[in-house]
C-alpha cells in the first residue's frame, strides 16, 4: 500500500521510535507520575470507581504520559489536592455547598496550574447537578463564566483530532470550560464521560453508550485521553509549528 | 637750549593763538597802562630810553597773561590697507594633482599679495596667518560679515579672499529643484573692493568617499535588517567600488557599489545579527594610489543589537507534570518566544490500536531543529528527552550541533527524568563534554527517594539560586520549599562547573552528589537540573496559601543567567546613544548589581574609554542607587570601546562590562572636496569684485582713494618760554637803570 505523505510523514517518526525499542518507564516513583483525584463532596461524586483507572491505564498504553494508574479520593479543602494536578468531579445529584475554605483552595488549585474535569452523569439535560456545578463555578469564578469551546479549541487536538465530544450519551456534544489566562483548567461535559470509561473488576464496560454504542464510546475514550494530555499540555497543539504542520497534511481545516 | 628759550616753538608756519582769559588780559593791560602813568614823569624828551624799556617790559607782561600758544599744523596721507581671508578648513588639506595642497598655495598667493593684514577662517575668522588646515565648517559669508563688522566706519583698499569655493554655511542656496545658487543676501557690504583667488584647480581631484553608513540605530537579534553604504566618486573613471562591511573587526561581508552619472552608488547588506549588545559595524573601500583623502574611505557606526524576546526551544519526551509546569511558566511570560516539541507517542504506544489519522501528532523536525533552526534560539531546554530514538546514524552529528551551539553562546539546560543524563544515554557524546555535570555512571543511573535538596555556599549568592536578596531569607526559603522526588545519579560536578544545589546524602567522588549545576562553556552557558519534580516548588507553595513565586523567580533567574542578556548581566554600561557627533557631549552610566540583582551602593568602578586618540581613565564610586556616571571623550572620530570592572569593598570583583560607541566619523569638511570655481566666481559678481581662477595670478583690486590721511599738530606755549620772561625781566631793570641814573628814584 502506498502511504500517503501524511502517513509517511508520521511513519518516519514512528520508525525512529521503534528503533528505541520497547523501554520500560522509570520515571522517579509514582509521586511524578500522573493520576487522578477524585473530589468527594457526596456519595454521588464517587460513583464511577473505575472510570479513572481505566483512563489512565488507556493513556499509558496510548501515548508517552507516564501514569500510575490509580484515582484518590480527596475533598476539596484536602491539601494533599495539590499532589495531584489532574482532578475530577462527577455527580448526578445536587453538590452540597462547599464550605469558604474549600472553595478558595479550589479557586487556588486552579489559578496555579491544577485542573479540574467535572462530568455530569445524569444524562439529564436539567439535572440538579448540572445547576449546582455552574452555582459552584459562579460562586468561585464570578468575573469568569463558564463558555462553550470553539471546535478548534486545543483539547479537541490535544491527541486526537475530536470532532465533538460525547461520552456515555451524545446529549450536548459540547465541552464548557473557565478561561484562566490562555488555559481552560476547569472543562466540563454534560455527556457522562466517565460513563462511557467506567467498568466492572472483570473488565467489562458497565455501562451502554447511546445512541452511538461501541464507536460512541471509542470516542469518549479518546475524549478523556485528550482531557489529560490537555492538561499536561495546555495549549501546545495551537503552536504555529504544529497548526501549520496539520493545515498542510490535510487533517485540520 | 633754543627749543627750551622758546618752549618747543619753531615758528615755521602755523599761527598764534591766545588761551588766556578776555577779562585777565583787560586787568593785566589797565595794571600795566596805571603802573606806567605813575612812572612817567618831568624831562619827557631826556627819558625816552627809561619810558621806552618800561613800556616794552610792561607789554611783554600784558602778553605773559594773555598766554599766547604756537600752533602749527601739517598732513600725511598713508597707503590703504590690503588684508587677506585665508581658507583653513579641512578641505584645504586636500592634495591637488600634482602633489601639492590647496594650502599650501593659499599661503603662496598670501604671500605674493604682500597684505596689510591676515586672516584666516572655517566656521569663524580669526586673526593672524593660519598654521594648517584644521578648521571645520566654512563658512565664507561668515567670514566676510565678521570682516565688515571689524572695519566698520572704514575703507579698506583691498580684500583677498583665498579658498577652494567648498562652503558649509550658508552661502549657497539650493532649490525645491535641486539647483544650487549664491545667496546674495547673506553677504555683508564690504569695507573695500574684493578680489577672489580660487585654490584648488579647475580639474577635480581623484577621490572615492563613504558619504553615509545607513541603519537604525538597533536592530533586534535574529531578525534581518538593512545596512546601507552611500558612496560618491570624483575625478576618477571607476564604474564600482567593492564596499566591504566588518563588524568588531571581522568581516561579515562584502557587496559592489555601482557608480552613476551624477558618481553616486551605494551597496546593501542584509545582516541577521546572532548576539545581543553593542557592535561596531565599519564599511570601507579601497584606497587608490592617486585617492586624495583617503581617510574618508572609511566609516564607523554602531548598531545596538536587542533580544525583542527570548527564543526557547523546549523538547520533552514525554508530557509530565513537571513539563507542564515549565511549560506554563514559559508561556505566559510575554518575554518568551516559545517553541515546544513534546515526544506524545512512542513506539510502545502503538499497541493502542488507534490509526494515525485520528492522531494529532506531526513529525518531530529534529534535524532541522538540531541543525539549522539551532542558532535561531536563545535557550534550549532537553527536559526528559532521549535523543537515540530520533537521532538515529545522526547522533554524532546533531549532538556535536548542540555543543557547538553553546561553544558559540548559546544555552543548553538538561533536566532530569528516566530519559536524561545518563538514562538518555548522554554518556561520551558531545552534550556530555558541555553539561555541567560529568557522565558514564555505572549502575544504577537514578535513586527514587525523596529528598530536600540543599543550598551550597556558591549557590547562596548565584542569581540562579538568590531567590530574594536576604542571604538567610534565601536560605529559609530554599529549605522551605517541597522535597524532590528522586533524582539521576551523575558523576558529579564538572571541573569547572558551580554546584548550586546538592543532594543532602548521596556523594559521588567524596562530594555531594549536585543535583543543581551550571557552567560556563566557550561562549555558552549550560545548566543541569536532575530531577524532574521542580514543580513541586510551585504548586507545593500554592498550597500553603502562598503563591508560585519561589517556582517562577528559580526559572526567571535560570533563564535569564543562561542566555546571558547584557543588560542583566551583575555590571552593566548604560549609553543614552550609540553614535554621537565629534564634540557631543555623552555620559555613560555603569549600573552595579549583586548576585541577587539588588542594587551596590559604594562599588569602586575602574576602567578605561579606549579611542583613536588613545585610552582615558575612569574611576568612581557607585551611589545608593548602585549607579554611577561619567563623561566620555567624543572629540575624536572612530569606535571608542568603553571597558568597566566594578569592585566590591573587600576588593573582590563584583563583574565586568564593556560597551562601544562611535564618533560619527563622517567628516563634512570632507565630504565633497572637488574645488567649487563656480561658487567662487559668483561670490567676485555678486560684491562688484574680481575672480582669479586657480593657478593663475593677477593682482588684487585695489582702491587708492582709501589712502588714509594722517594730520600732524603741534601747539608751542609761548607764555611759559623762558625767553620771554628773560626779555621782560631786562626790559623792566633797564627801565630802572635808566631813572635811577636820571636821579629819579
């Protein structure tokens, strides 16, 4: 099969990997590694135990982020939250309201390179959740509300070029974020990303994904592998070098 | 004896004047007429002779009192006065062909003009023959307005204005068109008929001069700018010149001047300055056997060379927390150009089952990074990046790029991560030669335990490490901040490399094992940073309730000691210009800093301003502001290169600066040496005078009727001549002898 210059293009680098062979990764212990925080403000916000594993163990096998595939559980005014840039939140149910304290670490946690995925599992385009969230972010970001992303936001090319995010359902198909500077660190979805992620112990996914099934969730998944490359990386997907690189293979318009 | 009998009279010719008062001589006259009746007496007829002496004495009495006085007048006329302006500016200096200077036969024709006075002028006139052509600035009309002025009310019989016809003032006027003409209004009304030799011949003189060297006074590094040389020929068939351009010294390039019809050409360089700071740019062209000034074919000006921004190159291999960081702290700083590559798949990834095509990924331009692109940056940073998998049969040769680099001035930071140092497989290859630790550990190349690194002596006052200005504040601090969490093992410290940061436990050769080190290779600098949980000490901090501070100001100072910037350098020379004109005034600042920037306050500052005329001394203290000033020569055209060590009070050396500047070299006088006969012919029309073309002879015009008189007056005060007293006295006992021998008494 002729490869395309695209393909060639990117095959050459992958050649220049295998060359490297497979080497297992040092890192200096699970400390610098990646992992998930989960926030726990109520019984609802732990609901999808093995979302966050699954995640990490997809990106390590995906991409070069070297992940200790696990998720702790935190509240929000814990400060061990600062051990762990990545953070989510879901939920179904409405949020207690978080306590001054806990609001500020979080405001600081965010302001200072943390970031935050909150993930509505309801499914319910109306969901008490949902009106809490957005209270909580109102409440914490006054000056700065939550705004759709553009489709040519950098967390939909952060590793995979996404062409609308969907998790366990395709309700919004759409990402909300807070803008701190040139970085959204706090992104949400209404479509139950963690949804589409989440398994039973013996590795089967525990929940269907409609209406799209397996591809929908195909999706979700790079979805939530963009969510952690977007947080390791910021905007580095709209540099010059790569946007130009993109445009002229073809594969962003 | 008879000059004093008769006070100084001569009596040749003049008249008699009487000075004494009307009402003094009528009292004398009536005294002397009473004295007289009273005399005279009986026996008339026999004393005639009494009565006669008595009456001359008594006369000459009268004529005492009136006080008579000789005045005698005469008159001289002298011959008029010639007085000669001699041309002394630079121009004049120029060698005609034949060998001789227009000066020189200035002075000549001065000579044979025979004048009453002398003269000379450039941009004012001065009295007295000129000793050489020296003078700036000719200013003709000027000189003859300021000669007008000096004879006011006065005839002169002739003015010799002696000059090559080259005006700086304000003689010549030119038109919208271009057209020059003589500005009549400017000349004076002269004191005598004025007669204008020409100096220089009427053929032009063979010369080749760079009239201007054209370029902003900055340029910013790495981005392209244009440097223009104008060049001008006369007297000389050339059709182009080659224009070679050195910067400090070394040449950068050399381009062909086309001459046109008017003997006009210029030559473009296009420059891409790969340094910050100040650099003195010189274009020059070939000296030709017949060139009259040859000194005017080359010119100087500096050009100040600015970073607009920082240019990083950040490759990781693999995105991590600690990337992230960076990656952020280098983002958001507006004086950051940041280009990063982070490796986001490797080839263990591909298992994933995921096509290329939904994959954002673009191929890494390692060669055309490591080669190319190299020079382009201001700071590379290799933060977890394993070479081998991309380098491939290329290594040697990218990584001896690398090296280069820095050798050349550019500045590498490795930092640490299960694909830096050794674990990247840095050992024995040129990257190696340049880090500031050494490499080649055998075993385990990584410890993963937890750690607070601690501050060394030298990293005490480093400005990498001088977090806040405090010394023990800085120490508290750094003992404050979160441990790290593991660390590569290397084989220590470079010789000549400073350990800022050390690992509190492990030791390699008998010294702590650095885990913060830095050196300064060639012109380069590097910096080795072995763990990769500096991240740590900004988001560790946030949760304490402070802020990132510790984090951005360790990473601020880091880059800013890499790149080397010279204005943040611990000494830096302040110039309000580049490029001044001879005689300008220029005060140089010298800025003095410690480790932590703060300002040094009582630094001694020695050094020197180095010129064509030599060096001058500078020495002083620097205020509370850590600043001090001084004045520096401009007198002389060329570079002057400006040389600082500033001093601590213990005498140890708080840094080392230099700067350059120019003294525009461009020299007016001469710019444009062909003779101007024109000019000199319409100066002799417009003031009613005559020309005499160069090489010719012919009098000055003179005017006769400004023959000055002279008058001579002499005033002889005959009332006080001896004689006269003599007279009147014998007269007046004669009168006496003649009564007493009458048998009056």
């Amino acid at each position: 099969m002729k490869l395309s210059p695209t393909r060639r293009g990117f095959m050459g680098a992958a050649a220049a990997f295998a060359l490297a062979g497979c080497r297992s990764a040092h890192a200096f212990g699970p400390p610098t590694r990646v992992d998930v925080a989960e926030l726990q403000l109520s019984r609802g916000t732990l609901s999808r135990p093995n979302a966050w594993s699954r995640l990490l163990l997809e990106t390590v096998q995906t991409t070069s982020v070297e992940c200790t595939p696990r998720a702790v559980q935190l509240e929000p005014d814990d400060p061990e939250l600062f051990a762990h840039p990545f953070a989510v939140l879901v939920g179904n149910a409405e949020l207690p309201a978080l306590k001054p304290a806990a609001r500020e670490q979080l405001v600081r946690y965010l302001s200072y390179g943390g970031f935050l995925f909150v993930d509505d599992t309801s499914g319910d385009p109306d969901s008490p959740f949902d009106r809490s969230v957005r209270s909580l972010i109102q409440q914490c970001f006054p000056t700065r509300p939550l705004t759709v992303l553009s489709a040519e936001h950098s967390v939909y090319r952060s590793f995979f070029l996404l062409r609308e995010p969907v998790g366990r359902v395709a309700l919004h198909r759409r990402l909300e974020g807070v803008a701190l500077g040139s970085m959204h660190p706090l992104l949400y979805s209404q479509d139950d990303v963690s949804g589409a992620l989440d398994r039973r112990e013996d590795g089967l996914d525990l929940h269907a994904c409609v209406p799209g099934g397996e591809r929908q969730r195909r999706e979700a998944v790079k979805l939530a592998i963009n969510l952690i490359m977007y947080a390791l990386t910021s905007n580095y997907k709209h540099d010059q070098a790569h946007v130009r690189q993109l445009m002229q293979e073809g594969r962003l318009e | 004896m008879i000059e004093w009998l008769t006070a100084g009279g001569t009596f040749g010719g003049g008249e008699l004047v009487y000075t004494g008062g009307p009402v003094v001589i009528g009292i004398a006259a009536i005294g002397a007429l009473l004295v007289f009746a009273f005399a005279v007496g009986p026996g008339l007829r026999r004393r005639i002779p009494e009565f006669g002496a008595l009456g001359l004495g008594l006369g000459l009495v009268v004529l005492v009192v009136a006080r008579p006085v000789w005045l005698a007048e005469s008159e001289r006329v002298e011959p008029g006065r010639l007085v000669v302006l001699i041309d002394a500016s630079r121009s004049m200096a120029v060698a005609e062909p034949g060998g001789s200077t227009r000066f020189d036969a200035a002075l000549a024709l001065a000579e044979r003009i025979e004048p009453t006075e002398v003269f000379h002028f450039g941009g004012e006139l001065r009295a007295g023959a000129p000793l050489g052509a020296t003078l700036d600035g000719t200013d003709i009309a000027g000189a003859l307005q300021a000669l007008s002025r000096r004879y006011a009310g006065e005839e002169l019989a002739g003015i010799a204005l002696i000059s090559d016809g080259i005006d700086r003032g304000g003689l010549i006027r030119v038109d919208p068109a271009g057209a020059r003409s003589l500005d009549p209004s400017v000349l004076p009304a002269l004191p005598g008929p004025l007669t204008v030799y020409a100096a220089g011949s009427a053929r032009d003189v063979a010369d080749v001069s760079i009239t201007h060297v054209v370029s902003g006074s900055f340029a910013f590094l790495r981005s392209p700018f244009q440097l223009e040389v104008l060049v001008e020929r006369s007297g000389m068939a050339a059709e182009a010149v080659p224009v070679t351009l050195t910067r400090n010294g070394q040449t950068v390039g050399t381009s062909t001047a086309t001459f046109d019809e008017a003997g006009r050409g210029r030559a473009v360089f296009k420059l891409s300055p790969d340094a910050p700071g100040r650099f003195v740019y010189e274009a020059s062209v070939p000296v030709a056997a017949d060139d009259a000034v040859p000194s005017n074919n080359r010119m100087s000006r500096v050009v100040r060379v600015v970073r607009d921004r920082v240019r990083v190159l950040q490759v990781c291999g693999s995105p991590s927390l600690d990337q992230k960081f960076l990656r952020l702290f280098l983002k958001e700083d507006p004086g950051v150009d940041l280009v990063s590559f982070f490796i986001l798949r490797t080839q263990a990834d591909l298992r994933s089952g995921f096509m290329p095509d939904e994959i954002s990924l673009i191929e890494f331009p390692y060669r055309r990074l490591f080669s190319d692109d190299l020079p382009t940056f201001d700071l590379v940073i290799l933060q977890n990046f394993d070479y081998e998998a991309f380098f491939e049969r290329d290594s040697a040769r990218l990584l001896g790029n690398i090296a280069d680099y820095v050798r050349a001035g550019g500045a590498l930071a490795m930092i640490g991560g299960d694909r830096s140092f050794d674990l990247g497989k840095y050992g024995g290859t040129p990257v190696a030669d340049v880090l500031p630790v050494t490499l080649g550990v055998s075993g385990a190349a990584v410890d993963e335990a937890a750690f607070a690194p601690v501050l060394t002596e030298a990293g005490a006052r480093h400005p990498v490490t001088r977090l806040v200005a405090e010394l023990s504040e800085n120490a508290a601090l750094w003992q404050r901040l979160p441990s790290m969490h593991g660390t590569n093992l290397t084989g220590g410290a470079a010789s000549d490399a400073g350990v800022l940061l050390s690992h509190p436990s492990q030791r390699q050769g008998g010294a702590a094992l650095p885990v913060l080190a830095v050196r300064q290779v060639g012109l380069g600098r590097t910096l080795a940073l072995t763990v990769d949980s500096s991240w740590r000490w900004s988001f560790s901090e946030a949760a304490l309730g402070g802020g990132n501070q510790a984090y951005l100001r360790f990473w601020k100072s880091a880059m800013r000691w890499l790149v080397g910037d010279p204005d943040d350098q611990a000494v830096v020379i302040e110039l309000p210009r580049e490029n001044v004109e001879p005689g300008e005034s220029l005060q140089v600042t010298v800025r003095v800093r410690d480790a932590g920037f703060a300002a040094v306050p009582g630094a001694t500052v020695v050094g020197s301003v180095s010129g064509p005329d030599g060096e001058v001394p500078l020495s002083g203290l620097t205020g509370a502001d850590g600043h001090v000033g001084f004045g520096v020569p401009t007198a002389t055209r060329g570079a002057h290169r400006v040389k600082i060590r500033a001093l601590a009070a213990d005498r140890s050396e708080l840094g080392s600066a230099e700067t350059v500047y120019a003294v525009f070299t461009r020299d007016p006088e001469l710019d444009r040496i062909s003779a101007d006969a024109e000019t000199l012919r319409a100066l002799a029309d417009a003031t009613g005078g005559a020309f005499v073309p160069g090489g010719t002879w012919s009098p000055p015009l003179r005017k006769e009727a400004a023959g000055r008189v002279v008058t001579d007056r002499r005033e002889s005060a005959l009332w006080s001549a001896p004689l006269l007293a003599l007279v009147a006295a014998s007269l007046l006992s004669l009168s006496w002898w003649f009564r007493r021998r009458a048998g009056q008494r």
